[in-house]
C-alpha cells in the first residue's frame, strides 16, 4: 500500500476520471482524498454526469483505506473549487500526491514523488514535484530530475509548508516584482489580478515564484494530458508542443550532484510553452476588456 496521500480532484467526466482512478486504485493509497466540483446552473445533464461520476469512484475503492470526501452540492468553478479543496486536503496531511481527473500518472509518478518528498521534506526551497516534461525528450543533466523555477500542475506533489504560501488573490505579493518573467506569463497575471481568468493554478506558479522556490521536473513526462477537446475547461484545442511531449518512467532514481536550477531548460518551457506574441496578447486584453465581447469569447471557446 501507498503511505503517500492522494488528493483527487473530479467533476463531470466519469470516463477520463475512471482510467485515472485505475492507476490510483492499483497503488492502493493508505489515505485517499476526493473532492468534486458541482453541477453548473443552465447545464442540462451535468448533474448526472456529476453523480455518475461520484458514484462510480466510491464502488471502486476495493482495498481498506482512509477516505475522505468533499462533495459540492453546487458548482464553485474552476478557481475556488480546487483551490480550496487543496486548501482541504493540506490542512489534514503534511505532504501530499494531487491529481486531476484528466491526467493519467505513469505508475512510477507516485514511487516518484514520494521519493522526492521524503527526500527534500525539510528543504524549504523545494516547493513543489512536477509530475510532466515539456522538453521535448531534450535530457537536462545525468540525473533522473532537474531543478526548475516552474511549477506545472499536471499530476504534482508538494507539502504543507510549501502551500502555505498560496495566496488565491495574489494580494500577498502585490507588491513582489514581476521580472523574469515573459509576456504570456505577465499577461496571465494581469488577467488574474483584474477577475479575468477562472483559474488557481497561476496563482499557485506566482506563490512558488515570489518566494523563489524550485520545482524537482523529471526527465521525462510521468504523466499524460488526456483532458483535451470539447468537454475541457481549459484545453480545448491541442498545441504544437503537446504533441512532442515525450513519455516514460522512473525507476532506479539518479540524484542531481548540486540544487541549481537548470536555467537552459526553463528557457526552452518558456520559449514553447509559455510563449505568444504581442498582438495575441493585445487582442485577449481588448476581449477581455469588453464585458460582451468577453461572453462571447467564453460561449465559442
């Protein structure tokens, strides 16, 4: 059995939530977390979709554990609802696996991660255990992980002490300074900080960032974006770099020789992952500046 808690976040897709849950229930986690967002208002079907998707989970667990449950009677969105589950799951454990119901973990993701939280527990520089690669099967360094200044919240990990920090509105760091950081990255601050953008996870990348934290990367992606299309929040369409993302496992782990970040690997995730040009971003703040505009946008995106 996994001695390592797992907090699973779930809403209406029972099919994806259900391919993830088979690799959860295989670890048989000691301790397992579920918290799942409401039906939206105007959304006909989703209630039962939100249901089915409760239901399955629950007949599914077949080994003794600890469970705990944080079901939403009504829908809280995307920002609060996760936001405030983890809030709920690290007030109960002192380190812990999180996972979204559309990100499939190579099994080695959760020997992986609890490796690295044993290992850099009382290391608060350490923040965060990424869980995906974005280089593109580019090796950094001879280890079996490198150090990072980004945080990416497709299956991670992380500790108490760690998200603590996390501060939802940013109003903790108002004052921090924004340099190092690109224009798609400023962007999606400024979106955040002016209520444009229903989102937690920037908010928890500028918390790892503004107290200069490091994220441990893999040297290859231990999990899979399987939540792309049409029912997304987010993910609707499928961009260049996701289809280079390279897949594999960790098995015997290699210690990198010093705590540095890899500067050369943090370029290249910005330069294709977190990167857009000036008129895109000029076009997004005038949509999302225009109360009609931005309905729009909302409804055919």
């Amino acid at each position: 059995m996994l001695s390592t808690p797992i907090l699973l976040l779930v809403f209406n897709r029972p099919l994806q939530t259900m391919k993830v849950f088979e690799q959860i229930r295989l670890q048989r986690p000691q301790r397992l977390f579920i918290a799942a967002d409401g039906p939206r208002a105007g959304k006909p079907g989703e209630d039962a979709l939100c249901m089915e998707t409760r239901d399955r989970l629950l007949a599914a667990i077949d080994w003794p554990c600890e469970l705990q449950t944080l079901f939403r009677p009504t829908n809280l969105g995307c920002g609060k609802n996760v936001s405030s589950a983890i809030d709920w799951f690290f007030s109960q454990v002192e380190e812990g696996i999180i996972l979204e119901d559309d990100c499939l973990p190579d099994p080695t993701f959760f020997t992986f991660c609890t490796a690295m939280l044993q290992r850099y527990r009382n290391n608060s520089s350490i923040m965060h255990i990424n869980g995906s690669n974005f280089q593109a099967g580019i090796q950094r360094g001879n280890a079996s992980y490198y150090f990072s200044r980004y945080s990416h919240v497709w299956g991670w990990a992380s500790w108490r002490r760690a998200w603590q920090h996390y501060d939802f509105t940013l109003q903790a760091y108002r004052h921090a300074p924004l340099h190092g950081l690109n224009r798609w990255l400023l962007s999606e601050v400024e979106n955040m900080r002016n209520k444009k953008s229903d989102t937690w996870d920037i908010q928890w990348f500028m918390s790892v960032w503004f107290n200069h934290g490091m994220a441990i990367t893999p040297n290859t992606s231990l999990v899979r974006n399987i939540g792309y299309g049409k029912e997304a929040t987010h993910t609707k369409r499928i961009p260049g770099w996701f289809r280079k993302m390279v897949y594999g496992a960790v098995t015997d782990i290699i210690h990198p020789q010093a705590l540095v970040i890899d500067a050369e690997a943090d370029h290249y995730t910005a330069s294709k992952v977190f990167y857009t040009n000036r008129l895109t971003i000029r076009i997004k703040k005038i949509v999302k500046g225009n109360t009609l505009l931005y309905g729009l946008y909302k409804r055919i995106s």
